[in-house]
C-alpha cells in the first residue's frame, strides 16, 4: 500500500517538464511571429499616413488661406451676434479610427461648451465624433455626416454638407465650428471658426460699405459657409494623419520593445532546454 501512495505521489520524471519547456518555447515562437507582423504592418500603416500627411499639409496650406480669406468678411464688417441668438456647434471630425485621441479633442471640446449652454444645437461630422458626443449629449445632436476622412476632404464635400445644412430644419444665428487645427507634425489642438447667419450679417455694424445685393447676398454667404467648412475639413485631416503617422510610430516602437523581450526570453529558455539535455547526457554517460 505505501509503495503504491509513493509511485502516485512521486515527482515526474526529467521528459516531462523538458517536454513542457519545449511546448512554452513553441508558445514564445508563435508569439514572437505574431509581433513581428504587427510591426511590419504598423510600419507599413505610419509609410502611408506620412506620404499622406504631406499632401494633406499642401491642401490645408491652400484652403487656408481661402479660410482666412471668407472669415475676415466677419471681422472686416464687425459682425457679432445678439444676446439672444441662436447658437449651433458644427463639430468636425471623421470616420476613421487608429490616429490616437484626436476625436477626443474635439468632442470634449464639444460637450463643454454643451454643458455651458445646454439650449445649443449640434451637427457632427463624422462618425467618431458621434459616437463621442452622442453618449453625453445626444439629445443635443440635430444632424450628423458621415462618410467622410476616407479620402483627402474636397471642396465638392463641403458644398455638399453645406447645401444639406441650408436645406435642413436647422436655423442658427451664430454657428461655432470646432475643428482640430493643424500646429505641427506633432501638435494639434480644438478651436473654433464663428460663422453667422446671413440676417446677422446685413445687421453688421459696417456692412453697408460693402453694397451687396441681396441675390448676391444669398451666393456669397454659400461661398464663404463652404469655404470655412472646408479649411476647417482640410485642417482636421492633415491632423489626424499626422496623429495617425505618431500612433502608428509609438505603436512600431512598442512593437520592436515585445520582440526585444520575447527574443531574449526565447534565447534563455532555449539555453535552458539545451544544459538540460547536455547534463542529462553527461549524467547518462557518467553512470555508464
């Protein structure tokens, strides 16, 4: 009887955790190519988002400068909304993920001016934004876009949003349009572009120095609606393709890190499994 609880209870024999060993450096092996993939695609998606990153630095530089152009005819006409407008955030982002925390920019952003003034409507662009806005103020959200960051933003887009805007139900005085604004390759940060309503517009404390018709009215303010919408579309792309370039950098830096360590604990094991088999030998040997 106790030779039979001592051959239950006895420690297992040397193959069976060689055997185990083997099986655990198979593991790291599998795991160490699964790394390797990754980098190489992660460093194959950061390629892509830096050639894409300085077409998308061109365009913003020429839309820009249109951007610029369409919002000083606010400024040059001094026009400031009444106390009791009717405010609208236009919040700016896409559809596209893997580019870090650049749609939380703006949907902070977003949501603080929202608990500041709870009556303001909201149109989002994009389908991450949405998501963002949606959980905290979706009540507030009057119309969203999506389908777009696919591409490199056209001006035929922002025409597009701006005709369904006009179009729609939603009526604002004052329309507060969040974008990320391009600073550097590495920085980018949430800012707005006021945008006014064509009434508020003609009551301007200088706007009769211009001597606008009211049909040309009517196309001009299309004209400058489209081209802020679309300075503020080519801003926020070329950030988040230089957001995407520096997820994807840190995301290969981690990446060589894991295959850094899986190397070296695969190389110890090995080893191991190695003085193992050679003592085994030497002990076999030794005994003959």
């Amino acid at each position: 009887m106790l030779s039979v609880c001592f051959a239950l209870y006895a420690p297992r024999p040397a193959a069976t955790v060689q055997a185990r060993n083997m099986a655990t450096l198979r593991e790291i092996q599998l795991r160490l190519k699964s790394v390797s993939n990754i980098s190489k695609i992660t460093k194959s998606m950061k390629m892509i988002a830096a050639t894409k990153l300085n077409r998308s630095q061109r365009g913003m530089e020429i839309a820009r400068k249109y951007g610029q152009a369409a919002s000083s005819l606010f400024e040059q006409a001094e026009t400031t909304a009444p106390a009791d407008a009717k405010t609208l955030m236009i919040t700016v982002s896409s559809d596209r993920g893997l580019c870090g925390g650049i749609h939380s920019s703006v949907s902070k952003y977003t949501k603080r001016a929202a608990a500041v003034a709870p009556e303001m409507g909201i149109v989002v662009l994009g389908d991450k934004a949405k998501a963002q806005v949606g959980r905290d103020v979706g009540a507030s959200v009057q119309l969203s876009f999506n389908q777009l960051g696919k591409a490199a933003p056209t001006y035929a887009e922002a025409c597009a949003v701006v005709d369904v805007l006009r179009e729609s139900d939603v009526t604002f005085d004052h329309a507060r349009l969040v974008y990320n604004r391009f600073n550097s390759v590495i920085a980018y940060e949430a800012t707005e572009i006021p945008v006014y309503s064509e009434e508020v517009f003609k009551n301007s404390a200088k706007f009769s120095q211009y001597e606008i018709e009211d049909d040309v009215l009517d196309n001009l303010y299309e004209y400058q609606f489209a081209n802020t919408l679309f300075w503020a579309l080519t801003e926020g792309h070329a950030a988040e393709m230089a957001a995407k370039r520096t997820a994807m950098e840190n995301a290969t830096k981690n990446a060589n890190d894991m295959i850094d360590r899986l190397t070296l604990t695969y190389n110890r094991g090995r080893q191991a499994v190695i003085t193992n088999e050679l003592i085994d030998i030497i002990t076999g040997a030794s005994a003959l």
